[in-house]
C-alpha cells in the first residue's frame, strides 16, 4: 500500500462472511490485496447460516440463486431442488469456502462492535465482541439486508420459561418441537415457511397473526437430471439474462411460479366472467395477470379480491377465512411470500389463528401468551417477526467516520448513500447491496457479482492511483438519494397504505422511507459503470 507509515492488519476488513462478504474476500484477494474478513457468526453463510428454522428455503429458483463466476462451479454443483432449503443453500456456500480456500482470512465468532476512521492515518479501525481490534485501509460493510432480527418487547417476554426462539437466531442444535404446544408470532416469509413444519410436529400450534398476507404456493419440486442438465447447458445465457434483468432473475429455469401480465388486460374492464376463469386457470395467481394493477389502486384492489377468493376457497372455516384475508394494503407493496401449503394448514384440528387485531398481545407470563380475549399456554414460543431491514445491521454497529460523526445519528432521518455504496463523512468505507441499490429486490448472487465486483474495482483503482482517501460528495449523494426515491413514486411500494421493512414502516420509530434502488439492476449497473468510467465522479479522491 502507498500512503502513511501506519501499520496495517489488513488492506480491506470485511464485515461479514455471507454471500456477499465471501465474494468480497474472493475478489479482493484476487487483486492482491490483504484481506480479513469478520463474522459474527460461528459459521459462514450469513443468512443461510442464521436462519435455520423448519421450512427456511429460498423464494428465487436454487439454479438462479447461485453465482456465475465459475463456470467448473457452477456444473459440477448440484441443486436437489427448484427451490432450495436452507441446510442446502448453506452447504453450498461453505462449499465456496473451501473451494476458494476463503477460510484462512475469516475470523468467525468476531463480530464487529465499532468501526471508527481515523483521520490521522486515513484507516479504519475495527473493535470485535473477542477484544480484537484491527485496522485496515477500507471498509467493506457486507453486513447484510436482513439481518438485524426484530425482538418484540411484550410485558413479561423475558419471563416465559418455555423456549423462545427467534426464526433468524434459530440454533444450530435445533429446538424440542416434538408434541409440544407451540406459538408462532409473525406471518411474515419466515413465518409462513415455518407454519405448515411446526403444525406437522406440534401437539398444537397457534398462529398469532398481526397482518394477513399475499403467499403463494411456490410448487417446489425436485429438479430431476434432465432439467438440470438442460439449464447447464445453457447456463452461460441465463447468467447474461440475468445480469440483465430487472431484478436479476432469468425466469427460464423451470419454476414458474407467477403468472405474470402477458397481454394488455386490465382487470377493470374485465366481466364476472372473465374473472372466474382467470381463478379457474390461475389460481392465487389470477390476481398477478392483469396489466392495470401495478399503479392503479382501484384495479389492485379488484386483484386483491380474487386473491381474497382463493383464500376463501381454500380455508374451510369462515371465520378463520377472514381474518386470513389481506385487507388495507396493497398488492405489490410487500415482498411476495412463497408456500407450501399454507393456508391449507389453517384446516388442521391442531392449529388455532389469533387474530391480534382483534385480540392483541398483552403480555407474555413465564406459561403462555395473554391477549386481550385469551390465554394461551405454551412450550414454545416462536418469533417470526422480521427484522430491522437494509440499515439495522450497519446502525447497530458504532460506525464513527469523520470528526467522529456516528452513522446511526446520521441516519437517524433514513438512510443516505451515493449508489447505495458510499456515504457522506464516511471515507473509504463501502456498502454491499445497501439501501439505494437494488439489494433486496434484485436476486443476491448476480447483483453481488456485479456490485461487490464493482467495490473491488474501485479500491483497486484507489490503491493503484496512490490515493488514500475516497468519499462520496454531499451532492451526488442528493441527487442519487432523490432519483431513488423518484423511481419509486406512483408504485405500489409507496403507495400511503403501504407498511413494510422495505420503508421501515416495521420497526417502531424508524423513519418511513423507501430504502431499495427500484430502477432495476441493469439501469443501476450502468449508472456504477458510468461513474467509473469518469473516474469515479462523485466521490472526492485524494
Ligand atoms: P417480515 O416479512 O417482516 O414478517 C414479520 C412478521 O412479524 C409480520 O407478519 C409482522 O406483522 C409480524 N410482527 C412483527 N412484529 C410484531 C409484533 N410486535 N407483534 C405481532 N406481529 C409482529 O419478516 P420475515 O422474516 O418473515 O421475512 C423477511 C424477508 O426475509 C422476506 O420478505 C424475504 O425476503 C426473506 P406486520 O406485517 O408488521 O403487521
């Protein structure tokens, strides 16, 4: 490194060794630079290592959600299914660990409690939970989009003396499920993944529901030989089709799951008829074919009563049906949920739904759960209840950059970034899939590809060109912070009745604002290629 005399435990320190913390550490050490890399976790994975509650599985086809930066990688892996669960995702990416022999520059158990710039030496210095502390020229924050879990604070949840468990610190040594009297709280992705498994193994499973939600049924198979073989055959144009893509998904492996708008019908000009057919046909789909419902209200709210129907049709008990209805949001405006029999569930003898809206939590005693209507007793109490989304993970960590500004305080209106990557007053230290890049609405593994391949090229830029310092400027930040938000306006995302993680609406006191880039990878791609390609505009060098 050029630069000062400052002694230097690495050139780069990483902060996580999910997807996109191992592609970093590939990618930076290809380039010759020292890296280390600092896991919370016992384990890599990220994600895939946390999540590990019956049913965890992931929404974007196994062969799509997979890297293409190999292509020996990519042939020889074998995915069991359309859509894969969580034990196989987290395999496969210890696999990467070792292949690429990543292990030996990652600490596990090292969760990073402070990061602060030291203006002196242009360096980031990185206090850990062990004691250690390092310090490095750049900050690679791939500390993930959902990763900092949400704890509900009922009165008394620290008194129950069954199990509680979190779905997103769930133990690797697993939980007593068996004949046990289990609650779940939350109907979220994870909550519905979770349900149909506890409601299989428990004596009794209760549903505690705060918002009904859009899922479909996800038709997972297992992928046989020859579909397998056919998408490696193709598999160098699918990853182009899915660097291309809006959100980074080719859609051509098999899984079709959604019925997306083909032609130009609109559901208001529809008949009763026509309608009816589209169930018939469609099914919990009928309400996703209609060309009108991404932006016209009236039309989504037609759609959301075909979805209604399904629901209906489907739950055997009318009361039950109801509160299972999602009602006074929009469709579109939350992350769609993938199944596997889920409302079906709710005809099981051994599964209750408490609708908390109409008979909400008070408290948690050391035997159950109260709500304002009943008691309900309890071995186990699961919390599917979600997390704070896309900034928890950087704002829990005492990120100090310039004049020892505190990222949290800086960010305490919503988060400000320039491409999603940079930030004002934090010199040298960049986000991975952050808020104002696609992140979440882009499938991970080609976006990381891109994105995190794009943070390599510019540190190794820096480090060629002598410069010890980078940092975004207050007006691109501005103006890409706007163009986010620009691009999201009229869609249902930002419609007034939309609460969800995607603008924080989730977590009590966190400012509502929309954090993803919703422009679409390509567009996003361009854009990151563009300031590159002008040396970097927008962010001062020096
Ligand atoms: P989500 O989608 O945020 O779901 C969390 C669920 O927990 C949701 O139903 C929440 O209800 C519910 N929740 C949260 N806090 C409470 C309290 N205090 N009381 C009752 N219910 C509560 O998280 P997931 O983990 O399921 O999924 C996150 C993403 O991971 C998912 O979209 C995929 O991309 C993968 P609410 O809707 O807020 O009323």
């Amino acid at each position: 490194m050029t630069g000062t005399d400052v002694t230097l435990d690495a050139d780069v320190v990483v902060v996580g060794a999910g997807m996109s913390g191992l592609y970093a550490l590939k990618v930076l050490r290809e380039r010759g630079l020292r890296v280390v890399v600092l896991e919370k976790g016992a384990g890599v994975g990220g994600t895939w290592y946390w999540n590990r509650y019956p049913g965890a599985r992931c929404d974007i086809p196994s062969m799509e959600y997979s890297f293409g930066f190999d292509p020996e990688l990519e042939q020889e892996w074998v995915w069991t299914e359309h859509f894969a669960s969580q034990p196989e995702i987290e395999r496969y990416l210890n696999h990467l660990a070792d292949r690429y022999d990543l292990r030996r520059d990652i600490r596990l158990g090292c969760g990073v409690t402070a990061a602060t710039f030291d203006e002196t030496t242009d360096t980031w210095v990185f206090d850990t939970e062990t004691g250690d502390r390092l310090r490095a020229r750049f900050a690679v924050m791939a500390t993930g989009g959902l990763s900092a879990p949400n704890r509900p604070e009922w009165p008394g949840i620290d008194t129950f003396e069954g199990s509680i468990v979190q779905t997103s610190l769930w133990p690797a040594e697993g939980v007593e499920l068996e004949g046990r009297r289990i609650g779940i709280v939350g109907t979220g992705s994870s909550g519905i993944q979770a349900i149909p498994e506890l409601a299989k193994v428990a004596e009794h499973l209760t549903v505690f529901q705060r918002t009904a939600a859009f899922s479909w049924p996800s038709r997972n198979q297992p992928l046989t030989d020859e579909q397998q073989a056919a998408i490696k055959a193709q598999y160098r144009v699918l990853r182009e089709q899915q660097y291309a893509s809006f959100s980074g998904t080719a859609g051509t492996t098999g899984a079709v799951i959604f019925a997306f708008p083909t032609d130009d019908r609109r559901i208001l000009d529809s008949t009763p008829e026509e309608r009816e057919a589209a169930l018939a046909e469609h099914g919990f789909s009928a309400c996703r074919i209609w060309a009108d419902t991404a932006k016209d209200l009236e039309a989504n709210e037609m759609a959301v009563e075909l979805f209604r129907e399904m629901v209906r049709r489907t739950v055997k008990d009318p009361d039950v049906a109801d509160s299972l209805l999602p009602r006074g949001y929009p469709l579109g405006c939350k992350r769609p949920v993938l199944d596997a029999g889920y409302f079906e569930t709710f005809n099981r003898d051994n599964v209750t739904l408490v609708d908390l809206r109409k008979d909400p939590i008070e408290e948690v005693t050391p035997s159950g759960v109260r709500t304002a209507h009943r008691f309900v007793e309890l071995d186990v109490l699961v919390l599917a209840t979600g997390f704070d989304a896309m900034t928890g993970a950087l704002t829990r960590i005492d990120v100090r950059g310039r004049g020892g500004r505190l990222l949290r305080d800086d960010w305490a209106g919503g988060p400000q970034t320039y491409l999603g990557i940079g930030t004002v007053g934090y010199p040298n230290l960049f986000i991975c899939v952050g808020p104002g890049s696609p992140g979440v609405l882009a499938t991970y593994p080609p976006q990381i590809e891109l994105q995190v391949g794009w943070i390599a090229d510019f540190v190794q830029y820096l480090v060629d060109h002598g410069f010890t310092r980078a940092e975004a400027d207050a007006g691109a930040q501005d103006a890409w912070t706007e163009h986010v938000n620009q691009v999201a306006e009229g869609t249902m995302f930002t419609a007034a009745s939309c609460n969800s993680w995607y603008n924080g609406a989730n977590i009590e006191g966190k400012p509502r604002v929309f954090m993803p880039y919703v422009g679409g990878l390509p567009a996003y791609m361009e854009r990151c290629n563009d300031v590159a390609a002008h040396g970097y505009e927008g962010f001062t060098l020096s």
